[in-house]
C-alpha cells in the first residue's frame, strides 16, 4: 500500500483548487435551484410549497446517501470514490435537464442529492487526511471559494441562460463541467490507502455494517459537533432558499437583474472566505467562528425583513449576506473537521455531510411551511423565518467552545 508523503506548497495548492472544483460543481448545483425559484414556479406552474420540497428533495437524499455512505466509506480507497460519485453526480444532473415535469424533476434531483452529498464530505475527507491541523482553516477557506465561485460565475450564468434559453440549459452546463474536471482529478488527486490501515478491527466490528457508525456516534465529542453543524445549515437554509422569491416579488428586482445580486456577493466572497480561513488559523477557530456569526445576525434580519428598495441598496445587503452567512462556515468546517478521531474521519465526515444535507433540508421544508404568498403574489412571514435562523445562530455560537479538537 501506498504511503502519502507530505505535500509541497505547490503541490497543495493545485490538490486544493482540484478539490475546490470538484465543490463547485456540485454546489453550483445545488445553488442553481434557489435563483431559478420564479422560472420553475411559472414553468412548472407550481408555488412555493412545491418549489420547498425541490430543494429539500436534494437535501433529504443527500442525507440519506451520508448516512448509507458512512457504512462503507472508510473501507475504500479515497480518491476512486470520491471520482465515482462525482461521475455519478454528472448523469443525475443531465437527468434533471431532460425531466418532462415536476415529479421527474424532483426524482433526479434527489439522484443527485444522493451522489452530490456524498462529494462534500469527501472533499473534507481529504482536506482532513492530507492538510496539517495548522493550515486546515486556510484550506478550508480554499474550499469554501467554490461557493463563492459559483456565486460569481456559476449561478449568473446559470439565471443568464436560464432566462434566454430555458431552465433545462444550467443543468446540462453544470453536467458537462462536472466530465470535463473528471480528468484533472484523476491526475492530480492522489491515492489515500493509510486510513485503510488505521482502520483495521476485529472481524466482528468488520462483519457488522454499521460499526464504523457506531464508532462515531459513541463519541460525546462527535456529537456535539454534529449538533454544532446542523444548527449552522438550519439558521441558513430557512433564509437562503427563498431570497430570489422574495427579492422578485416584495423587493421589486427584476428577475433578469437578479445575477448582479449573485455577482457582487460572490465576488465578495471570493476573497473574504480566504481572509476568514487565515483569521481562523491565527486567532483561532472558536473565537474567528463566533464573531462571523454574531456579524451574521444582521444580515439574517435586514435580508428577512426588506421593502422595495433600490437595487444598488438590495446588492449592499445581498453581499453582506453572502460574506457572514455562508463564511460562518469557514472556521467551523476547518473545526469540525478537526474534532474527529483520525481513523473514522471518513465515516464521521459523512455522517456530518448528512446530518448538514437533512438540517438544510428541513431548514427549507420549514420555510416553506411558514411563508405563503397572498392575492397578490407577496411572500408573507418571512420576517419569521429570520427570528427563527437567529436563534438556531446563538444556539450554534453557545455550543462552539464545547467541541474539542482531536487532530
């Protein structure tokens, strides 16, 4: 069995924006679903509970898929997985491109959902097993770039050739560049066997499917992360999901200048996401994660409770939005990471990438639930839903300072 040797400064550069574009691609597919919300309601002539359940559909599945996931996923090496899955993700999407309808739609998504939560985790797996502890915010902030790339890139030219050319066109983009990185990750990704090693049990613990899980969910620590996690993506995915709806019909943007919402919030991000990742590594993971999230609140109330405004004024309050809400995320991914036992990252990181994808999903469902549109087409309640990301928030920045770090 291979052994990997530690990783030069170039060398860990490009296996990092390797990993980072393998996270692009699948959130820019999850993100997509969020902007196309006015197309797919008129399209598919459905409102906003239906639109609720297309993007928990996602989540919910890729729930399940960590959970299943994590019954196998350190006993593979890591980086003929992680390719499958992605390989994978590409046809499920495709399917959703070709869906004559609604159900069909949602069914290839939840496909993808399955395969694509699978990917988050395994990105993290590997950051987790090649990036010492000292630079792991960093590289977490490199991760997290994806996201903002996908907002700079991604998802305006999703809603741009979605308006011009159909909602069937972004999926199929984002499934030709998901087998276009497939080459490159095969390239420079490299083989990782030593948690195979690590790994090795006795052979009642190998017979039984589900002690890797087991394992993880015995350990107080890992549960307290877990914990940590999932009210993170819940204080999110209230909110998230339902901006562009909101934003067309209360706030007064028009659809097809929506992109330019997305465009200065990633941009943005682009660069803060990496600048939050050093601060972690400086200053430390706790201390950097609780004061983005305080910052966020802000954002989380002003977002839920906007009136028509400019659209100069809307950009200003997006790009807040997209810097601390989902920068949060920087120095708790490169925390929770770190809070795992060595030789069961990759079934805890899984577990954790489902219990992220249910937490988002019922986050969404949630809000769903709790805004409705009236006569004339308004959102109604959504200031609800940011007292409600609000206090998951100061719950997640309560329990913070109780995870400890194992490696």
């Amino acid at each position: 069995m291979s052994t990997v040797q530690p990783l030069d400064p170039a060398r860990e550069r490009l296996l990092l924006l390797t990993l980072a574009g393998i996270q692009f691609a699948h959130i820019l597919d999850f993100m997509v679903m969020m902007p196309l919300g006015p197309i797919l309601m008129r399209e598919l002539a459905i409102g906003t509970h239906e639109f609720g359940l297309l993007v928990s559909s996602y989540t919910f599945s890729a729930a399940f898929s960590g959970v299943l996931a994590a019954t196998f996923v350190d006993r593979f090496e890591r980086k003929r997985l992680l390719l499958g899955m992605f390989a994978l993700f590409a046809v499920a999407t495709l399917a959703c491109g070709l869906a004559p309808g609604f159900w069909f739609l949602m069914a290839a998504r939840s496909a993808a959902g399955a395969f694509g939560g699978v990917l988050g985790a395994m990105v993290q797996t590997m950051v987790g097993d090649l990036i010492p502890f000292e630079r792991r915010g960093r590289a977490s902030g490199t991760i997290m770039s994806a996201f903002a790339l996908s907002t700079v890139a991604g998802v305006p030219l999703s809603l741009v050739l979605a308006t011009h050319f159909g909602w069937r066109i972004p999926f199929f983009f984002i499934a030709a560049m998901a087998v276009v990185l497939l080459l490159p990750g095969w390239k420079m990704l490299p083989t990782l066997r030593g948690h195979l090693r690590q790994a090795v049990i006795s052979e009642t613990e190998r017979a039984h499917p589900l002690s890797a899980i087991l394992g993880v969910l015995r350990d107080a620590n890992h549960l307290r992360a877990l914990a940590f996690m999932a009210l993170i993506m819940f204080s999110g995915f209230t909110v998230i999901p339902y901006i562009t709806i909101y934003s067309v019909a209360n706030v007064g943007i028009r659809q097809e200048d929506l992109y330019l919402i997305y465009l200065a919030g990633g941009t943005a991000t682009f660069f803060t996401s990496r600048l939050i990742g050093r601060l972690a590594d400086r200053h430390g993971k706790v201390r950097v994660y609780r004061t983005v999230a305080l910052l966020s609140m802000a954002p989380l109330l002003i977002q839920t409770h906007l009136v028509p405004v400019p659209l100069w004024l809307m950009i200003v309050v997006s790009t807040l939005f997209f810097i601390l809400v989902p920068g949060r995320m920087v120095p708790a991914m490169a925390l929770v990471t770190s809070a795992s036992q060595p030789r069961l990252r990759g079934t805890f990181l899984s577990i954790t990438g489902a219990t992220q994808q249910l937490a988002s999903g019922v986050a969404s469902y949630i809000g769903g639930l709790i805004i409705a549109q009236d006569a004339a087409g308004h959102i109604l309640r959504y200031d609800i839903v940011g007292y409600l990301a609000v206090a998951a928030t100061l719950l997640a920045m309560a329990l913070a300072s109780r995870i400890r770090v194992q490696s």
